[in-house]
C-alpha cells in the first residue's frame, strides 16, 4: 500500500495495487474509489484533502496486523 499526498491541487490517493485503472467511481463529491478491469480496488482518491481532515491526521499512519496468522508464520516448502 502506498498513501501519496499532493500538496499542490491538495489531494490524497492511498493506492492498494499498482494497476491501471479501467473505471473510476465518484462516491461523493470529491471522493473517488479507481478499479481494475477486474474490478478489482486499486485505489482511493480524495479531494480538497486539507479541507476534510487535518494534515496531523492524514499523516499520523499506524499499521496493525500487517499479515494473516496463515501467511505471518508460514515456512517454505522444504527443497
């Protein structure tokens, strides 16, 4: 996952994959969801930025759980 903040026109995209995007989704003003051919989420895009949220809490980014108990622990296979 990568979070890209333009300072310039002020818009947030947290990307997911990195993908061409076949269909963009406005969901509401100012807030798009991007897809794959798939239809898959590749992305979501937020406009006027600054305007919705403080840039403290576009920028504080915790992570929890970064992996699934299945894949945290698994082992490759023996040769």
């Amino acid at each position: 996952m990568k979070i890209e903040y333009d300072r310039e026109v002020d818009a947030l995209y947290v990307r997911l994959q990195e993908k061409f995007v076949a269909k963009t989704v406005e969901v509401d003003e100012g807030i798009n969801i991007d897809f794959d051919d798939g239809g898959r989420l590749i992305g979501l895009e937020i406009l006027d930025a600054t305007e919705r949220y403080a840039l403290s809490d576009i920028f504080n980014i915790s992570t929890e759980n970064l992996f699934p108990e299945n894949v945290r622990h698994r082992q490759a296979p023996a040769a």
